[in-house]
C-alpha cells in the first residue's frame, strides 16, 4: 500500500525527506543510532519541534524506531509487519467456546513443540532461590495459620510500592491490593468499572483469557486497533469515545500481548489524558512491562494518573514466578470496590505466596532475574522469526517484539489458523490461533508463537509447521 505523504514543503516533512534519503541510500546501517534531536536542530536550523515531528513521520513509515531514553534507531529491513485492521466501531459480545481451555491444556504436554500458551521458559526461573524462600517462611510458620484478606500483606504491598516507584511510578504501599495473579487483578478492575450490558473498548489483539472475563461478566466489546509497535490507536479511540457510551478501555500501553508493542511515554501520557477528560476509566494490564527486551522498562500509565481514574494491573506470572499466581491492583478510586469484590468472591490470595513473593522483589534478585532473561528473550525472538520467514510460505509476516516472548504471524489470507492448529497438534506442536485473540473471532490468517523456549532444538517442528501452512 502506498505510503500517505505530508504535502511537500513542510519544514518537517522536508527533514523528513532529507533522513529517509539517507536512510533508503544506506548511510545509516540497520540498528544504527540516528543524529539526536539536538543535533538535527542546528545541522539543519530547526526547532525541536519540528525536528521531532520529522522523526514521528519517519516511525510511522517503518524507517525509525524510538527508544526511550535512547534516542532513535534505523530499523532491520525485513519483511513487512503484521497489519491490524479496523473494523466498524460497532459494540459486540465475545463468544470464544472451549478453544481457550484446550489451548492452555497445550502447555501441559511435554510431547508437544511448546509454541503455543505464551509461559516463561521453566530454565530462565529462579526456582532454586525460590525454593530457598519458601523454605525460610516456612520454618518461620508464617502464612500457615490464616486467610488472606484485602487488601494484602503489608509486606508485600510495601514491596510492590518500591518496585513501581523503581519504575517512576510512585505509590503508597496503602494504595495496593494484592491478588492471585494478573487475570484476577484485570477481572476485579472490570467489576469495579462496569456493569452487565455496558460496554468496553479493548487494544486488539488482546489476551484470550481477559476476553473470557469480559465474556463471562456479560460485558460487551468495541475493538480498538493496536500498532505492532506502537500500541493502541488514540485516534480510533477517540473516534470510539465520541460515538459510544464506553464504560472503560482495557489497554497494554507498557506492554502489549500478543504483539509485543511499546505505546511510548508521550503516547501513554496523551491516552491518559484524553480518558480523565472524558472520566472514563483505564484498566492497564502491565503483565509484560517488565520484560522490556531493550532493557528500558517504560513507566506504566499509572505514572501519569492524576484523577484516580487508571488502575493498574500486573503479576510475576509472566517474569518470574507463574506457580506463584501473585498479582497487584492499584485501583485508584475504585481500591474500596476492589476490596470488596474480592474479599465476597475469595476472600484474599495465600498468605505463604505473598510472602515469598516479596521475598523475590527485596534484596535485588528479582532485577537479577530481568537482566537475565531480556537478553536471552531478545535473541530467542529475534532469531525465532527469522526462522518463521525462512520455514513459512512467501507472504507470511512477522512482529518485531519489543517486549515479551511471543511472535505474531500474519499468514497469507488463504490460511486458517484454527485448521492449521488442529493440524499441527496432530503433528506434535502447539501453538496458538490468532481468533482467540478478538471478541469478533478475527484473526482467522493468524498465529501466535511463544519464543520462550526456542533454540536448535525446535527448529525441525518449526520448519514441520511451515510446510503445513504452505500446504493449507
């Protein structure tokens, strides 16, 4: 499709124009570092404006990525991303039947090539320094003798404040509810927000398992595209906004699953903003901000909330410790309603979890354990969709991630994703079919791959998978 062109003679786009020559005729080398803003303005005399505003014309053409407090970068050439479409704004219900259970069942076959339920890779997790824990709070017999009750564990709650305040996101420990895992704490602020009948807006694609909630809470859906790297669209949203009475946003601006996108600080600040303006609130699931594969861990948009209005929604399933099932909530205005919720559904998470949990974020080891497993997740993605473009047929396209673990392959439209997973599970691999990913069951030429894991090992059944789409 042809690129849409600012109208020439625009200061910025001239600049623009200027830096994708240079780019296009290879002065610049992929990966390279571009000039810094600062330094375009006097080469060129130029305001920052401007210079910026050249740089954004350029993410959006695919020549440039930002990199937050970095500066910006020539992009690898390779074959085009995966495009998310809009469709019609037009509310939904969301129906995905049993494929979900059968697909998180995939995970738990050891004969199966493990592409499928997006897992951390078991050898990347400190389960000895774990066990070391739980084996220390267990000689103590504390978290033995009592329910859990919200909102939490201080200790815990004191340990989270910490991290997020690590992350530039300050908190007080009182304005924290902990949670078993990051799905409860997504389903508690969907409570807490909304009630049956009333309707969501949701970055697609979105977590299949957060579509559930939504389903099983009797909620409906308008789907707002997400950018393979830059997140959710603000202007569909804003279009959605105008046109429908939306009870919340789901978004994943720190962090997005299944595309692995980053919304940038300034884009997560603008969709804060354009939500407190309107009063309604945003429910963050940040799983995956810390899995930042440059390893520069953007602040989520809690960060900027000022009116209550964001909660915020994450857990160590997805980082280090998925057997723990421990999550947060920093529900703002809505912590009371959350409270409650929760204490008249299940009265709190285990006491012995939290303990140990924070045991795993005081004293450094669970930095320890980011460094660690974002490079080797930057790599594994990396070199796994090479792989992909090289095993599968011509016009296949694939993410860059710039957070987690996962891939997201678009095949070409002739494919079926549910044919090709029943296929290759008959073929010993598992994977997931991108309709899980959308109310609306769109997706059907998709796929979602988890890297985690990947090495030489699964390289046969990944070329196995290729020649199955190819035949399909």
């Amino acid at each position: 499709m042809a690129t849409r062109r600012t109208p020439a003679g625009t200061r910025y786009s001239d600049i623009a124009e200027r830096l994708e020559r240079a780019l296009r005729g290879g002065v610049y080398r992929p990966g390279a570092r571009l000039p810094s803003v600062r330094s375009l303005c006097r080469t060129w005399t130029a305001s920052i404006t401007t210079v910026v505003a050249a740089y954004r014309l350029l993410e959006r053409r695919g020549l440039v990525e930002a990199r937050a407090q970095s500066g910006h970068y020539a992009l690898v050439p390779g074959a085009p991303e995966p495009v998310v479409e809009r469709t019609r704004l037009v509310p939904t219900d969301v129906s995905l039947g049993q494929l979900a259970l059968l697909v998180m069942k995939d995970s738990r076959d050891p004969r199966l090539a493990p592409f499928g339920p997006a897992m951390p890779d078991p050898e990347l997790l400190p389960n000895r320094e774990l066990r070391r824990i739980l084996a220390a709070v267990a000689r103590s017999g504390a978290g033995l003798d009592a329910y859990g009750v919200p909102p939490g564990l201080d200790v815990l709650r004191t340990a989270v404040a910490r991290r997020a305040a690590a992350i530039g996101c300050p908190l007080r420990a009182d304005g924290i509810v902990t949670t078993a895992g990051g799905l409860e704490a997504l389903t508690l602020a969907l409570r807490a927000t909304c009630r049956a009948g009333q309707t969501v807006a949701i970055e697609s694609p979105m977590y299949y398992g957060l579509l559930q909630s939504i389903e099983a809470l009797g909620l409906r859906v308008i789907e707002i595209p997400g950018h393979p790297r830059y997140g959710i669209s603000l202007e569909v949203l804003r279009e959605a906004l105008d046109e429908h009475p939306i009870a919340a946003v789901v978004a994943m601006p720190a962090g997005s699953s299944p595309l692995g996108s980053r919304s940038g600080e300034e884009s997560t600040r603008e969709l804060v903003e354009l939500l407190t303006a309107r009063q309604v609130p945003l429910i963050e699931d940040d799983v995956l901000g810390d899995l930042a594969l440059d390893g520069v861990r953007q602040p989520p948009a809690k960060a900027f909330d000022r009116a209550g209005l964001v909660l915020w929604c994450s857990s160590l399933s997805k980082t280090a410790a998925p057997g723990l099932r421990v999550g947060w909530i920093a529900a703002g205005r809505f912590q009371a309603a959350v409270e409650h919720l929760q204490f008249t559904n299940a009265v709190g998470p285990s006491p012995l979890n939290q303990l140990v949990a924070a045991g795993l974020l005081e004293g450094g080891l669970y930095e320890r354990v980011l460094r660690r497993t974002r490079s080797v997740y930057a790599a594994r993605t990396i070199d796994m969709a090479e792989a992909v473009l090289a095993s599968f047929p011509s016009g296949t396209r694939v993410t860059r991630p710039s957070v987690g673990f996962s891939l997201w392959v678009e095949l070409p439209p002739t494919a079926d994703a549910q044919t090709i997973y029943a296929a290759a599970l008959r073929d010993g691999i598992a994977l997931t079919p991108g309709p899980l990913f959308s109310a609306k069951l769109r997706y059907r030429h998709a796929l979602r791959l988890c890297a985690s894991r990947w090495g030489d090992t699964w390289r046969p059944a990944l070329q196995r998978l290729g020649k199955l789409v190819a035949r399909r």
